[in-house]
C-alpha cells in the first residue's frame, strides 16, 4: 500500500504520518476539511515539528497546512 492508493485526503495523512521514520504517531491528531489539514498534538522537538508539516506537503489534495503542534520537552 502507498499514499498513492489511498482514496481520502485524511487517509493519505494518517498513512504519511504513521510511516514517516521520524514521527511517533501517539501525540499527533489532525483534521481535514476541503483540502486544508489542521495538526494538534505534542512533539518532542521543533524538528518534528517540521517533519510534520513536510510529511503531508506533496500529499495530493493538501492545499493547506495549519501547523499547530506545540513542542513539549522531555
């Protein structure tokens, strides 16, 4: 299976976020609504942070990403 494959826009992010190698899935949640996906949740670093984000870039059907994830350290 691919992101390819995938007939939703929301279940093409949530296969990109569960096998991007630098994300751990557990804080994370997102919304989808009309090509604009909303990320919540905690990360450990602004690193990942930013792999979020680029994780769903090229997704097609993402016109929009509203980063909010909130970094937290452990």
């Amino acid at each position: 299976m691919t992101v390819a494959t995938l007939n939703s826009i929301a279940e093409r992010v949530e296969f990109a976020i569960a096998h991007h190698p630098h994300l751990t899935r557990n804080h994370l949640h997102f919304n989808t609504n009309d090509g604009r996906v909303t990320l919540r949740g905690r990360v450990t670093s602004y690193f990942e942070k930013q792999m979020a984000q680029e994780a769903l870039r090229n997704i097609e059907g993402v016109r929009e990403i509203e980063n909010r994830l909130t970094v937290e350290w452990v």
